[in-house]
C-alpha cells in the first residue's frame, strides 16, 4: 500500500548524512523488506543492492532471526553487563571466536561501528599504559579511511567532510591512501602502491616508534569508494607494525562477515591485525550491534594488570544487549546453514565481470571490486563534486534497485544470497542510468 508522508510529518526528523531540505521535497520513502527486495512508499519493488547499508548480508526478513529476536524479548529483554552478566553474552562470545582469526580470542561489544572504532583505540592506548609506555599514544590513520563518526573516529580518518566542521581532532598522523591512476580498472587486488605501506617507517621517523600506539585501517575502505589494497600492501604494513612495536587495527565494519568471501578481510588478505573492529553484518543490521576482537595476550595483560578489581573503565549500557546477542547469534546461524561466506567467494568472479562490464560507459574513469564489493568511479562534472553520481544513484533508484553514491562513486554491496540474475539486473540498471545522465 503507497505511503505518503506530508512536509510536516517528516520535519522533526533530522536525518544523518543527508541533505535534508532537498530529501524531504522528494523523499525515498521504504516501507518493507524481504529477500533481495525493498518496497518503496509508492509501492514499488527494489533490489536492494546495498545491503541496507553494508549490513544485511543475509538478505531481509530471516526468519530465523526474527523469530529469535522474538524469543528473546519475552525471555531477557535487558540485562545490564557491569558487574553482572548473562548467559547469551557469553554464548555469543565464544560463538565469535569460533569464526574470528586465529589469537584474537577476545569479544568487547559495543552498539555501532563508530563504537568498536573508540572502543578499540582506546585499548591501544591503554594497553601501551599498563605495558609501560605511556608515550605511545599517536593514533595513525590513512587518508580517506573511515572510521565512523565519533571524535576518536574522525580524528583517525581521512575524509575531509567528516572532519572539517569539528574542531580539534585527537594527536594523530596519516598514511597516504592506496588509490592510484595507474591502477584503474584492476580487477580483484590491484598490483601497484605496495611501497606506500612504507609510509610508516616516514612517520616513525618522524614521531617516533615510542610515541605511536596503533595503526588503524580498512583492509578494503567502503566509505570512501571502495578502496583496495595493493598486492602485499598489507602484509607490509604487518611487518613494519610488528618491526615498531605498533598494534595494528583492522577495521572491518564493512569487511567483516563474509562481504570479501571469508569470514574476515583478515582471513581472505592472511593478515592478522591485533584488533579487529566490527558491527553491521554481525546482527544482519536487525538489531544494533558491534564487536572488537582483541588479541589474548592484550587481553591477558589488562586483566593481569587490574589484579582482580575492573581492568578497563569502559562500556555501553547496551555492551552484548541480550536481544542483540540474539539477533547476533542467529544471524551466525544463518550464514553457517546457507554456507554464505563461500558463496560471497564463488560469486566474485562473476560479479567483477559484470561490474567490469560498465567500462566504457559514459564518464567512467574507474572501476574497482572484490568479494561482492564494487564501485564505478565517474568523472566529476566541472565545480560540482557528487551532482553527476547522485543522479545516477537517484535514476537506478526510479527505475528499481538501490545502490550507493558516494563522491562521484556509485558503490555496490548486494546481501551474500543475490542471485547471478539479480546482478546481471543491477548491472544493468546502472549501466542504463550512467548513459542517460549527462
Ligand atoms: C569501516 C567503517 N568503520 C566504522 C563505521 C561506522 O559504523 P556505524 O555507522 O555503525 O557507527 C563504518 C560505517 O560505514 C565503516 O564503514
């Protein structure tokens, strides 16, 4: 049934990232999900070729998790986690364990990625603490990286609009981005800009090892249009981390639960970082959730170091919520039973070809993908950074799946259960929207 929502309706909400006046002239309004599909307010079906946002790996309405979303409300609706705990959070943890790299055997919960992203920097600095070091406490980013919205967050990413309207960020560097001309167009990992890891030895040079507590990035950054590492880009950055000293973070918000085709970037690049900061795919995006692997060790020192009293004075109220952990641990489920991970894997060559097949279209000046990630880059229109993408991304939407636009990139990130038709559709719909734009 079409739903219209009136100017007045929709202007007590202030929506995030979005521009707001023009939204609300025009809204896009969605009203259900299922499967593949949402359905607009004018009752429309639309594949959804985003995922929601990066999250719904396993398409919408699970029934498996929904029903234990469910079960549980009736069953635990909350339970606080300081100084008390309860049975699903602990279940929850060591189901995770089972799936994350090998040595980081410890879950701290949070509610958001921007969360994970604070909550493991934090524990950089505070590990270097007990450890001794108080000095190493410099953050390192990399230009274009996102980290989510909170100050630590921002500071240590590289987006200019994130970061520009805030103030004073936290003692931080950055590392040059790995997106180059001479690399356009590579399919999967693209072979130039190894060397630019070596950037590091630069800022250790110039800060100095005993000042720098973590390196923190996006094995593949999703925000800022799909970014790949180079071939050994991140083995490097491993090596010089473990040569200084420096705990490496993977952020894998986007990354993590089987968008690459493994259960972590982590797994599919053979990199293990000593943190690894998730959210999104982890309840399937039905309940807010996020998740910090930690290494035991780190783990082990703080609890070594609080000698039986708290250890780290951090948490949410909602840290391993029981309905989160519901939603969380079926969710697991469901991708285990559908096998999804290695189906994300077995479809990446064929999604590459089909986004591939967009070169030569209108204005495309890139194309990058990996696992079921894909981004086309457009030529930005003369003094108008975005206005050429957004208006693709709005035709794709008119004439029926949604995708992503960020910059001048349109992004594409199905849920892991799209079928070949499904993407030969979107393909299509945006290689259709990219010609009628001007
Ligand atoms: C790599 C990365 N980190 C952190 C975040 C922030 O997550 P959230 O929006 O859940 O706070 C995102 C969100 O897209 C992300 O892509």
């Amino acid at each position: 049934m079409a739903v219209n929502l009136s100017r007045e309706e929709m202007e007590s909400f202030w929506m995030p990232f979005t521009a707001n006046t023009t939204f609300k002239a025009d809204p896009r309004l969605l009203t259900h999900a299922d499967g593949m599909h949402y359905t607009t307010h004018d009752d429309r079906q639309i594949l959804d070729g985003t995922a929601g946002l990066w999250c719904c790996n396993a398409g919408h309405n699970r029934s498996k998790i929904t029903e234990a979303v469910t079960k549980q409300l009736s069953t635990l609706d909350f339970a606080p986690t300081f100084q008390m705990g309860h049975p699903i959070g602990f279940e929850l943890a060591n189901r995770l364990t089972e799936i994350s790299p090998k040595g980081l055997d410890s879950v701290f919960f949070t509610n958001s990625g921007s969360e994970s992203v604070e909550t493991a920097l934090k524990i950089a600095r505070a590990y270097w603490r007990i450890k001794g070091k108080p000095g190493k406490a410099k953050l390192v980013g990399r230009i274009k990286g996102y980290h989510g919205v909170n100050f630590g967050g921002i500071s240590v990413g590289g987006l200019v609009m994130n970061r520009k309207h805030f103030g004073q960020t936290l003692d931080v560097d950055h590392l040059p981005h790995t997106l180059l001309e001479k690399n356009r167009f590579s399919k999967g990992l693209p072979d130039y800009g190894t060397e630019l890891a070596d950037n590091l030895e630069d800022l250790v040079g110039l800060h100095d090892a005993e000042n720098i507590a973590a390196v923190i990035v996006e094995p593949i950054s999703g925000s800022a249009g799909v970014i790949l590492p180079p071939k050994g880009y991140l083995k490097r950055l491993r090596e010089l981390c473990d040569k200084h000293d420096i705990l490496l973070i993977f952020d894998e918000v986007i990354t993590g639960y089987g968008r690459v085709g493994a259960a972590f970037a982590a797994d599919e690049f053979d990199v293990t970082p000593d943190l690894i900061t998730t959210a999104k795919g982890l309840t399937n995006g039905v309940i807010p959730m996020g998740a910090v692997f930690v290494r035991k060790d780190i783990n082990e020192a703080f609890l070594a170091a609080g000698n039986g009293a708290i250890e780290l004075f951090h948490g949410y109220t909602y840290s391993a919520h029981p309905v989160a952990c519901a939603a969380a641990i079926a969710t697991l489920d469901v991708y285990k039973e559908d096998d999804l991970f290695a189906r994300a894997k077995s479809l990446h060559h064929y999604f590459e070809d089909a986004v591939h097949s967009l070169k030569g279209h209108k204005n495309v000046i890139d194309i990058r993908n990996y696992g079921l990630v894909g981004a086309v880059e457009l030529q930005p229109r003369e003094g108008k950074p975005g206005a050429r993408a957004y208006e693709v991304f709005k035709k794709v939407y008119e004439t029926g799946a949604l995708v992503r636009q960020t910059g001048d990139i349109i992004a594409i990130s199905p849920p892991l259960i799209i079928e070949k038709e499904q993407i030969d559709r979107i393909i299509n719909l945006l290689g259709d929207a990219i010609n009628a734009v001007d």
